[in-house]
C-alpha cells in the first residue's frame, strides 16, 4: 500500500476536528495538522477546495460563525468569489475537517467527517479518481 501524503485542516479545539485527528491516529496514518487559528487559510488552497468540492459545501451554513454574521454579509455570499471573501476573513465559516490526501499521483479533498471515505481510500490507495 502506498502511504499518502495527508494534510487535516482545521481549528484544533473543534469536536469533528478531535474526531477526524483521533481516526487518523488510531488507522496509524501520519498527517500534517493545518490549524487555521494559527495558520489562518492557505490562499492557495481555498480555490482548489472549491473546485473539488464546490464554494457552496465548504461554506458552514450552520456553524456559529455563520450564525453570528449579519444579514446583509450573509446575503452577499451568492458565488465562488464572494465565498472566498468570507472564508479568507472569517476561517470559523469553513466546513471542518477539510482534508488534502494526496497519493499515486492524485490529489482528493473531502470536507467534513467522513471516515467512511477515507477508509475507502485507503483501500485504493487514492487512486486515480481526483477530488471527491
């Protein structure tokens, strides 16, 4: 099996956080965590998480932060680039974990809790089908 290249973004003290990094060390996978409180959101990620998953899943509608923001902010968000925007200032707003899993030369991201998938993954390998 090849071992992938496995990157965990997200806010450390995040209960769905503490559940994916617990699934990842109990499967014996070495990760890279990205803690977005220290780290804030990689630039350059956010458009390849959106190209693989869609500006619209990666938006927490129901968090808090969400929650918190006035109507007229919320109502501006109606595409990738106003997305972008918010998530860029307001990290909390991002559907957590995003993970990065990179092997056999492909590239997949999932958003959210999904140890189902990975599991999956791990059984292909991360195969040739890119972003999920």
């Amino acid at each position: 099996m090849i071992t992938p290249d496995i990157t965990l973004y997200g806010i450390a003290n995040c209960d769905t956080v503490k559940k994916a990094r617990a699934w990842f060390t109990a499967q014996g996978l070495d990760y890279h965590f990205h803690d977005f409180k220290k780290h804030g959101v990689p630039a350059d990620q956010l458009p390849v998480w959106m190209d693989a998953v869609g500006w619209d899943k990666l938006l927490n509608r129901q968090g808090t932060t969400w929650r918190k923001l006035d109507a007229a902010t919320q109502a501006s968000v109606h595409d990738a680039a106003s997305a972008s925007a918010l998530l860029q200032t307001h990290a909390s707003a991002i559907k957590r974990p995003v993970v990065r899993w990179h092997s056999a030369g492909a590239t997949r991201i999932s958003v959210g809790l999904d140890t189902e998938r990975w599991a999956q993954w791990l059984v292909d390998g991360a195969g040739p089908t890119p972003a999920a």
